[in-house]
C-alpha cells in the first residue's frame, strides 16, 4: 500500500470532500499541505454533514491522525472556532490526533483588513478573493515578516514581530482609507489565543518521517484546484499557493518521493466560483440546470457558482502539470437527461487554434471553445455502484474523457452519499 495525494484538476469545488473521506477510511495519517481557511470540504458521515476549512478531513475518523502542514496559512481564531463546532458533533479532536506544524504562517486580523480594503480599492478589477486574509499572510510569509506558530511562545520575540508587521500593514490601510490596527490590540489578541493553539504545535516534518518508516499510509489533501495555482492557473485570478501535487512535499514537509499516487478530483462539468476567464461557462437554461442539479454553491463563501461544459483541454494540462496518475469523475449524475453534452477539445484566438490553456490574461478572456458533442442519456446513473450499470453513453463519455485528457478514471462518484462511489484502480495499490 502507498501514500496518495489528492489535488483539484479544475477551479475547485471538484467535490473533494466526500472522495478525501472516502480514501481517508484506509489511510492512517491525512495532512494539508497548503492554503487556508479558503478552502470548504463537505463531508456527509451516518447522515451528520461537516464542513471543513482548515481541519484535515480525517479528523472526523477515530483512529486517524491529522497534520495541518507548514504550507498551510492558518488562522488560529478561525481554527478554534471550527475545532468547537466539529466536536459539538461528537468529535473528538486533541493535541493527540491533530497536529499542526510549529513553522506555520498564521493569518493574523490585519490580513483580513487589508484583503477586503484592497479587494474594495480594485473595482471592476476584483480578483474574487474570500476576503479572509490568505494573500496578505502568504505575502507576509514570502517577505519573510510573517509570524508563526511557534513565535506565540516568546512573548518578548512575538511583541517586537507585531510592532514591524504592522509598520507595514498600516502604511497600507492609511494609503487605502481603511481602519489600522494597533500594536496593542495585536499583540493582546494572539497572547490570548496562544494557549488554546500552542498545545497542537509540533514538528509535522519530523513526525510524518517517523509515520512513514513505520509503514504508515499517508493522505495528502490538497485545497482549490490546479487552475487557481498562483503559477500555473488564470492568473491574478487565482489562489495564493501552489495547489499542484508538487507541493505536496514542500507544504507537508517530506521529500518528493513520499507522496505517491497522484489523485486529480474533476467533476464531469466545470464550475467556478468569483471571477476570471471561464471558456466553457453556459449563460443558458443548461447552466442553470447544472447549477441547480448541482447544489451549485461555495462551501466557504456560500457564492453561487458559475457553470459549464467539461474542459478536456484544462483538465489534461492539469494531468501533466500536476503529474496526476488517475482521475475521481465526480457529479456524473447532474448530467443525467442532458439531449447532448459538449466537451472542450481546444480553443481558438483570433483565428489560431490552441491545444493548451495560454497562460496570457489577454488571451485566456478572449479565447473561445471548440466543442464535440455527444449523445446524452436519459437513464438515471445517480447511485449506481457498478461501471456495468451506466448507461451505455454514459460510459462512452467517461471513455471520451480518458482519451482526451490521457488519464484513466480511477474512481467515479454517482451521488454525494459515501458509498455511491465505484472504484476502477485503486489508489492506495499505485
């Protein structure tokens, strides 16, 4: 058995939830390597929905143990807060089953002021950011003033990084007509919350070393989808880390080779949510069926989603970018009593054709889709268990996807409910 790692191969909002739970069942570690409070995974476990943010999503699994990763920006209030509203469902989270590495970024409440005062300043130009301060603290986190986990344990270090973070960050607020923040307010407000967090803070680097020698099998669990990658995906519409399996390693803190086999979650449509270039979103009663079929919503910000037709052309850069072994075709069943359904096979700007998504914004607004069609199916497939079970031109759209993406289905899900998953290659086996 090996280790797996499962990123998002679109915009996110792929349905990673209920396949991380789904895997998390059979592994004995699951750590987040990146992002932050941003992300929302909707679990649905004997009928009890969770949704999480920043915990892992194995921490609804006895037994299990979960890491929040040095890649992770965490927002210890945020945290606290969910931690209280998970074990209000009868879950037990401790410094036993949850750890969260000593030389994580914390998000502190001036990120969140700025994020929202330079989200205001931009106008029409809106990046479409949560608003919840993930940019300001990885910047923080890259301009090398961030403030980590393990500073909260050195009152007289901690005071003095405070003061030189905010020199900064007023600076800004003034310059942006936004309300600045104090030192004292700062410094008193992770003084109090230093003790309820501290007690979770450990070296995860060195623990997972000790996991793996001792054979145990580890869960990488990714946030947003391949097309947010702040290098590789729309930008500037895009996240503020790296989303691709590659960063698995770095944000968990193990070497390039642990990380296993690579799992791309891709929903049989595409969605988006906020801004930035969409070539297959749907304007028309199509768009709002898929939306509303779908449940169409953001587990975070609660935004409604955009919807289109599958972008094989996306989803294939992401297979090679993201080094991704197989892929986990979820809402398959949204599609059901569709007449025809459409599949990007390449774009076209200003008369060239393209095979790949330009990493130009000029181009990634202006280009428009090349579409095949084909034929739908009226059958239902929600809830089947067994590819044999599928409408026959169901299963000719999940062969057309292999072929157009080059990589295999590994696991298809027909439903939100946990066990309306069919598995074609295991994971866990490579």
């Amino acid at each position: 058995m090996g280790n797996v790692a499962v990123v998002g191969s679109q915009w996110g909002d792929e349905g990673k939830g209920k396949i991380v739970d789904w895997l998390s069942n059979r592994a004995d570690v699951v750590v987040r390597f990146q992002g932050g409070h941003n992300a929302g995974h909707t679990l649905v476990i004997d009928g009890v929905e969770y949704k999480l943010h920043l915990l892992p999503s194995g921490i609804v699994r006895a037994g299990k143990i979960s890491y929040i990763g040095n890649g992770v920006v965490v927002d210890p209030w945020a945290l606290i807060r969910e931690m209280d509203t998970v074990r209000a469902k009868g879950v037990e989270i401790t410094p036993e089953n949850l750890k969260i590495a000593e030389n994580v970024n914390l998000i502190l409440p001036v990120h969140g002021r700025l994020d929202q005062a330079l989200e205001a300043a931009r106008g029409k130009g809106l990046i479409g950011t949560t608003g919840r301060g993930i940019g300001p603290a990885y910047e923080d986190k890259v301009a090398r003033r961030g403030i980590r986990l393990c500073d909260l344990a050195h009152p007289d270090l901690l005071r003095e990084k405070v003061e030189k973070i905010l020199v900064h960050h007023n600076a800004l607020l003034t310059g942006l007509g936004a309300e600045t923040m104090t030192a004292d307010d700062l410094y008193t407000q992770l003084m109090a919350i230093a003790p309820k967090i501290l007690p979770y803070a450990a070296p995860v680097w060195k623990l997972l070393d000790e996991d793996q020698k001792s054979g145990k099998i580890i869960l990488f669990e990714g946030a947003q989808g391949l097309m947010l990658d702040v290098d590789h995906g729309t930008y500037p519409y895009v996240t503020s880390s790296n989303t691709l399996s590659g960063n698995a390693a770095c944000g968990a803190g193990v070497g390039p080779k642990s990380v296993g086999f690579v799992l791309g979650i891709t929903k049989a449509y595409t969605t988006r949510v906020g801004t930035g270039p969409f070539p297959t979103e749907l304007f028309d009663d199509i768009g709002e069926t898929l939306g509303r079929r779908g449940h169409e919503f953001g587990t975070t910000t609660g935004r409604k989603r955009r919807c289109g037709w599958f972008d094989a052309v996306m989803v294939s850069q992401a297979v090679k970018l993201g080094g991704i072994d197989g892929l986990a075709l979820t809402k398959l069943d949204v599609l059901d009593g569709l007449e025809e359904i459409k599949i990007c096979v390449g774009y076209d700007w200003n008369g060239q054709k393209y095979d790949y998504y330009p990493a130009s914004s000029v181009a990634q607004a202006e280009i428009t889709p090349l579409y095949e069609t084909m034929k739908g199916w009226n059958e239902t497939t929600r809830g089947v268990r067994e590819l044999g079970g599928l409408p026959a031109a169901a299963r000719d759209y999940i062969a057309r996807i292999e072929q157009l993406t080059g990589a295999k289905i590994a696991l298809l899900s027909t439903s939100p409910e946990r066990d309306d998953t069919i598995l074609l290659t295991d994971p866990f086996a490579g």
